[in-house]
C-alpha cells in the first residue's frame, strides 16, 4: 500500500458500520469499491464494552431490531473474527486492501492477530493518548484524522505516534459536512507543517470538495460508501453510492493527470500551433 510521494492517490472506501452488523452487505459494499476502482476498504472496530461511554450505555435506542440499550446495539452491529476472516479472504480474492479503525486496545489485539496491513486512527481517538501508544507499538502503518481538534491537539498525537509511518488526514466531523466548514487550506498547512504525506477524508454530500482536496495536494482520499443512503444508519446520510464512488475515482484520476509538474514549457499538442499561431 504505497502512499504519498509520487504514488496515486490512495483511495478509501470507509464502510465503517455501514454494513449494520451484516457480513453479506459488508462483501457487497467491498465488491462495489473493488469495481469502482478504490484502493481499500475500512471497517471500523471496537469492544463496546470497553469503548461505550458509561453515560451512554442505557439510553434506548430505536433500531430496526426493536428498541435496545445503546451498548446492546453497540453488540448488534459489531462484526466478529469469523466475518473479519471473510473479510480478509474477500478483499484478497478483490486485490484491495482492508484496515479498520480501532476504538479501544482490546481491538488493537484483535486486528493485529488478524495482521492488518495498517490502522486508522479516527478523529475521535486522537486524544486517546492509551489507544495512540498502543497503535504505534505495533510498527505499522498510521492513517489518522485530525476532526475535532486543534492544532495543539495535533501536535501532541503526532508526538507520540512520531512521523516516520504516518498520513494525516485534514478532516471535519460533521455529518453531513457543509462546504464552508471544510477549510481545505488545512492540508498544505498540515504537510508543511508536519512535513508527512496529507490526505483528506470527507463526510459532504457530493464530490466537488474531495477532488479540491487532491487539487490542493491530498494525496489519501476516505469516503463512506454505502448501498443505499436511506438505508438505515447514523453515517448512510454522508456516504456515497457506488455511482459516486465510481465518478469519484474516476475524477480524482483524471485530475492527477491533469496536474502534470510545476516545469513550464511548450507541450507536445502546442508545437503545431505555433507556426499556425505565430508565424514563422
């Protein structure tokens, strides 16, 4: 999974818990990103036990399996390390690359024996400063999002997870994003800043403001993908169908070829018009 430097973009399709506990959907939405061209997919991974604020935990909930305590639907949508074992095979048999984004150390355990390629680190585990050290001591690979957060909060992430493995992706936590609260500009700041590979994950409706991003330098691009935006889900709302997605690789791909290098000088289609165009 190279990323940065001279690379393609990297692009993520973040299923997250859009699969509502159900392996089949969840191959379903791994087979869609696989077609559409993205790069990988990403679960998201937690104890509910461990991750589930106690305030939370007893306040009912009405989800399509009757009405439960928030911890009980935490357990409901969960996936286990048999459906991860299907996951693993599927994204294989794809030729994409899978990852998820744990919440607790106890899921660190679990996806480093499942041996994941690297780990997400999402917006709201950037201060989880336990959760941080205990990615970092597994030597992989870290993607990590900066929602929530200020600078300050950056910096004290990156200290401990250090620079050499790292992507930070700019990111705002609103679901969906309106686009005045994007502020693109955060990713040349967070690259010359950090001087690590920047990427951007998105939670807008449509595709205008992911392909700024890669315009402005993102070379890592994440998008929740679902089947179907009304299906029922906190993220189905921001998400992209795979119509979406499909335009989005595509047009993230054309708009790296279209920004070629900073050297000035006359391109091949220009050469016979200059005689035409200015004379001899």
């Amino acid at each position: 999974m190279p990323i940065g430097g001279n690379n393609p973009v990297y692009i993520v399709g973040e299923i997250g818990i859009n699969h509502n506990g159900d392996i089949e959907i969840a191959k379903a939405l791994m087979a869609a990103a696989a077609s559409a061209g993205m790069d990988a997919v990403k679960f998201q991974k937690r104890n509910p036990e461990a991750s589930t604020p106690k305030s939370m935990r007893d306040k009912l909930r009405v989800t399509p399996w009757g009405e439960m305590t928030y911890l009980d639907y935490r357990y409901r949508v969960e996936l286990g390390r048999d459906e991860y074992l299907e996951i693993a095979a599927e994204a294989a048999r794809l030729g994409i690359d899978w990852f998820a984004s744990p919440w607790d150390t106890d899921s660190v355990d679990f996806l480093e024996d499942l041996d994941v390629k690297c780990y997400k680190v999402a917006s709201a585990s950037l201060t989880d400063t336990n959760l941080l050290r205990a990615i970092t001591a597994t030597g992989k690979p870290i993607l990590m999002s900066t929602g929530m957060s200020t600078i300050d909060d950056v910096d004290a992430a990156v200290g401990i997870t250090g620079k050499d493995r790292l992507a930070l992706l700019h990111t705002t936590s609103t679901y969906p994003m309106p686009p005045e609260e994007a502020h693109l500009l955060n990713i040349p700041m967070l690259r010359q800043r950090f001087g690590v590979t920047v990427g951007y994950s998105g939670h807008e409706t449509g595709l205008q403001i992911s392909l700024a991003a890669v315009a402005l330098g993102a070379k890592v691009v994440e998008r929740h993908i679902t089947l179907d935006r009304a299906m029922w889900g906190s993220d189905q709302a921001a998400s992209l169908e795979p119509p979406g997605f499909q335009k989005l690789v595509r047009d993230i791909r054309i708009i790296e070829s279209a920004l070629g290098t900073d050297v000035k000088d006359v391109r091949p289609g220009e050469e016979a018009k200059i005689a035409s165009l200015r004379g001899a």
